[in-house]
C-alpha cells in the first residue's frame, strides 16, 4: 500500500510503500532539505515537525521522543522526525528551516515560572555614533540599515552556539553556554563571535551601505559570571531572562570601549577562562566600573594568535553562499567537467540538488560549534550519499570541485588561511563521510 506525505508551506508531495522509513528518511531519500544535526539519532530535536492531519497515522512516541517532548513542553501535534515513522497519508509542516535557528532552540531548556543560576558568558555589541546617523537618515533608510545591521551582527553569535537575548535601540546582547559547555569553550565561543562580528560589519560597510554615504562602527565588551536564566514574567506571557550582576558588568564593558578606543574589550574572568597565549591581546586598562567597587582589569583583543579554522570558515561563509545557486551551478559544473560519469548519479532537479548542497554545508560550519553532534551527523551524511550510488571514487573529484569552487567564488576575499581552513575541514568531513560507508 502506498501512501502520501504532504509538505506544507513548499506545496510538496512525496509518496512512501511501507512503514520502515521515519519522516526523516523520507525526506532524505526525497532529497528534500531537512535539519537533523545529530545525524537522526534523537539526541537533538532540530528535525521536529508539526503534524497537521494524519496524526494518527504515526508510529507512538519512543522513549527519545517521550523525553525530548517532556523537557520541552511540546503539544501533542510536534515530533520528532527521525523518530516518527508513518502508516498512512500525513500532512506536515518542518518547524526548523535554517542552522541560525538552531541556537535558539537552548531557550526551551531554561527553567518556567523561576530561574536557575547557570555560569554563562555574556556579550554586549553597541552600535557607535547612532544618535547622529539616525537624524541624518529617512526612516526607511534607518530601518534598512538596523535590519542589516541586526541580521550581520546576529548571525556570528548563533554561529558559535550562542543566543541573541535582545536588542536593545542600537545594542545587540548575546548570551553563551545557557545549557552548559566549558568555561573555556563558551569564552571562546563568545570571542569568536565577536570577532566575527567586525569582520561583519567591515563587509556590511564595504559593500551594502556604502550607497547609503554611512559608516558603522561598533564596541563589544565580554564578561563571564554566574546569572541566573529562566522564564519569568506574568503567567500568561513569560519571557527567556537573564538577570544578575555578570550581565551588568557586560554591559558596563562595552561602554568602556568608547572611553578606551578599543573595539573588543573582555574582563579578567572571561582572560583567566582560556590558556595562556591563545589571544592576540593589545593595551590593558586598570578602570572603574559604575557600580562596582575597586578597579576592573580589562584586555583589548585583536584576534587569535594562531589561525582559528572555525572563525575562517564563518567569515567567509557568506560570501560564499551570497549567490547560493550560483555556488552550487559552478560546483556541479566543475564536478561534471573533471568526471563527466557523475552525471548519471543526479537523476532529480539540479535547482533542488544545488539548494540541498549549499543547505548541508551551512550545517557542517554551523554544527563546528556544538562537536558532540557534528561527527554523528557527517556519518549520517556519508551513508545518505552511499545510497545516492556515491563510492570512495568519488570524494576526490568532490574534493578538488569544491576546493576550486571556494577559491573562484571568493576571488579577492579570499586568503591564505581561508582555503587552508576549507582545505582541512573539507579533508576532515570526506573522512567521515567515507569512514561511514566502510
């Protein structure tokens, strides 16, 4: 008997024969681009999916789901895909589309109604000189420029695992390590991000606002500490919070930027959080804090001592995928013209095929900052392709495609530790992705 699984919101159809695959094996053998960042194991909930009819014709709840739907507080209508496996026809909507949702998702761990004293790492961004530009600018020009500036900024945060808490007027707060993570990693993480962030705002400058006659700039202070992080507010409208003094102390950090003229400051916890000569540190300053008594030790950063591969293949990724068709036309045609045999193994609509591409490989830099997951879900992806017809054979036309793909579409923007950082990412994810095929 064959039945119909209905994707909504993409107006797509696809037909199963049995009940042996989950809705995530159906739409991978479909090709149709589905989170599952642990690899379908049911140790993460990125492939949940909202059943709008045919709920009862789905396999009940496993013990992975049960748990993941408790913690949670789902409603009866979400699964979890990998673990849901049909009896008949199912109308469906995926609820997670895009890796820089993925972060977001940490929130629905923190406690309800209280809250929880947790060790975080906390990041305050402030927009410089706002006050002037905002009354030199149209109101459509402003808004323009604080979406672009919000979306630039945002994304290096949810990159390195972390939450956009809030925006605040022209202030952007991300928060790290809510659910857990090393001290060291979540201070890492969060220095990434805010190094990302001005190489952000550098390309936001360069390229889409120079037409506006407009220049931003941007301090970003650092502090690490003990808040606490919960759901509060009135019954009926509770909301993600992080209170207590490390978040004031941040806050505080930032403003200390203007007076020191430095971009990136970070407290002496967030420094004592990390060995010893991983940071490119400039002036140290010995200041006041309002509020807080004694001298604050703070530490400029300028960058990492030695090339941070995360870092590169963040920064460089949206410029590689600003044009994502584009991207993926000129890899396949560089796959077909070093082995026209491969051909044969795309069989479907190379439109879907390119977005199914440039779809997995945000994933993989997304899924850098939560390793536990990451080489899970590129085995997944190795034996997806085995049952594509994909052989070791393969790999090293994939390899040299991609490489010369990268290193075209970047043209200019591209340095020496940028294709040495796809290089040995790219070596590492064919390893695993063939490792899971012997």
């Amino acid at each position: 008997m064959r039945y119909q699984i209905t994707y909504a919101g993409i107006n797509k159809v696809v037909e199963a024969a049995d009940d042996l695959d989950s809705l995530l094996d159906i739409s991978i053998r479909n090709q149709l681009p589905h989170l599952h960042e642990c690899g379908g194991h049911g140790r993460c909930t990125t492939c949940r999916v909202r059943v709008l009819d045919g709920i009862q014709n789905l396999t009940p709840k496993s013990p992975l789901e049960k748990e993941a739907s408790f913690l949670r507080k789902w409603d009866p209508s979400i699964r979890l895909a990998c673990q849901t496996y049909p009896k008949g026809d199912v109308v469906l909507q995926r609820l997670i589309w895009s890796m820089a949702e993925v972060t977001s998702l940490q929130k629905e761990l923190a406690p309800e109604g209280k809250a929880e004293e947790r060790p975080i790492t906390i990041l305050f961004c402030d927009l410089r000189n706002f006050t002037p530009l905002s009354s030199k600018s149209m109101n459509f020009d402003l808004a323009y420029m604080l979406n672009r500036f919000y979306t630039a900024m945002g994304e290096p945060i949810l990159m390195n695992n972390g939450i956009i808490y809030q925006y605040v007027g022209d202030e952007i707060i991300g928060v790290f390590g809510t659910t857990g993570g090393t001290r060291e990693k979540n201070c890492t993480d969060a220095i990434r991000a805010a190094l990302g962030m001005q190489y952000a705002l550098a390309h936001l400058n360069q390229v889409e606002l120079k037409d506006l006659d407009m220049e931003l700039q941007s301090g970003i202070g650092i502090n690490f500490g003990k808040a606490y992080v919960g759901h509060l507010g009135h019954p009926t409208h509770r909301q993600f919070s992080v209170i207590g003094d490390p978040v004031n102390v941040a806050s505080r950090i930032q403003g200390k930027t203007k007076e020191t003229g430095t971009k990136i400051l970070i407290s002496e916890s967030v420094l004592n959080s990390l060995p010893e000569n991983v940071l490119d540190t400039g002036q140290s300053f010995e200041l006041e804090l309002t509020g807080k008594e004694g001298l604050a030790r703070l530490t400029e950063v300028r960058g990492f001592r030695e090339m941070d591969t995360q870092l590169e293949l963040q920064s460089s990724l949206h410029l590689m995928l600003d044009d994502q068709d584009k991207f993926a036309s000129l890899f396949y045609d560089k796959v077909f013209s070093i082995s026209p045999e491969t051909r044969s193994l795309f069989k479907r609509n190379m439109t879907d095929q390119g977005r199914l591409l440039t779809h997995m490989l945000s994933g993989i830099v997304y899924t850098l900052a939560r390793p536990d997951h990451l080489v899970e879900g590129i085995r997944a992806l190795g034996r997806n392709h085995q049952a594509y017809g994909v052989t070791s054979a393969h790999y090293p036309v994939v390899r040299k495609a991609m490489l010369e793909t990268i290193d075209q579409v970047l043209g200019n923007n591209k340095t020496q530790n940028t294709m040495t950082a796809w290089t040995e990412s790219l070596d590492f994810i064919l390893k695993e992705m063939q490792q899971s095929q012997s």
